[in-house]
C-alpha cells in the first residue's frame, strides 16, 4: 500500500510519526513550499500520477491539498486540520474531474487557531451531496498542532474503518 503524506506550511513529516504510517505501506512524504508553489496542488498531482497512490493524508495546507489530491487519485483520505475554507498562502485549487473520493475522515481540533474548525465544518456541510462517506472527528482541548499519540490514535482508527468499509 502507497501512503502519500502532504505536510502543512514550513512543515514536514516528523521521523516518528514516519514510523508510524511505515507500519501500513510505503510512504512518499514530498517537501512542498507553499509559498512559492501556488500550483502545488497540480504539482503533487503529477509528480504522482504515475504512482499508485492508495491513500492521501495531510496536515493543514497539506490537508487542504490532500482533500483535492484524493479526490484525483480516487482514494480515501485522512486530513488532519485541513486548511479548506481558508489558507495563509494562495493556492490555486486544480480543476479535477472528481468531486469525491471514497473515504475522508477529518480531525478538527476545537482548540486550533490557525484553522478553525467552524470554518471547516460550514466548507464540508456546502460539499456534504459528494461526500456520503465522511468522518469528522472533533477532538475537544486540540490545538493546530498534533502531538503523535492523537496522531497514532487517528491513524489506527482510519484503517480499521478502511477495513471495516471494505469487507462490507
């Protein structure tokens, strides 16, 4: 299994929580710079496509990146924070020709100040008709950052409901 993790602003996959997706396949981990990549979304595309990409997670701006990459690559999605309603830096949202993808589970902290998750709780409610299968976790005393036991505990129960979806 091919795990493409897209990181958040001036941010990377930390070598433990590496480890922990290593444990469910191989992981491609690009390193993005946002800031002057407005295309990256269209970036991360390509460099994949001809990559077999099973599943997309991301953090922040790589979780709003990752919501539209999934929806390409037609697989399912865990998006911690994901910066959809608003971002810090411009990034121009690819035409794709899939509005959905199988699974998207969310992680919003209540407690994130960067990306609140009011905002993106009203951009999913707007996409709800092409998504019948989301999962939102709410994690109450969460803030932007996510230490790696949240991270684990995510993660485990992402594939267990992969393996619970699939094997109905």
């Amino acid at each position: 299994m091919n795990i493409l993790y897209i990181h958040g602003l001036n941010g990377s996959l930390s070598p433990e929580k590496r480890l922990v997706l290593e444990a469910y396949g191989h992981v491609f981990a690009p390193s993005i710079d946002y800031e002057n990549a407005s295309h990256s979304i269209s970036d991360i595309i390509n460099v994949y496509q001809d990559k077999t990409v099973n599943i997309v997670m991301g953090s922040s701006m790589g979780g709003g990146a990752g919501y539209y990459v999934s929806n390409h690559f037609q697989c399912p999605a865990l998006l911690f924070n994901p910066a959809l309603a608003k971002r810090p830096v411009v990034q121009h949202i690819t035409d794709i020709e899939y509005k959905t993808s199988p699974i998207k589970q969310f992680v919003l902290g209540s407690e994130d100040t960067v990306v609140f998750a009011k905002d993106t709780l009203q951009f999913l409610a707007s996409t709800i008709p092409f998504h019948p299968n989301y999962y939102i976790h709410l994690r109450n005393h969460l803030a932007h950052r996510i230490p790696l036991a949240v991270f684990k505990a995510e993660v485990e129960v992402f594939f267990d409901t992969l393996d619970r979806v699939n094997n109905n």
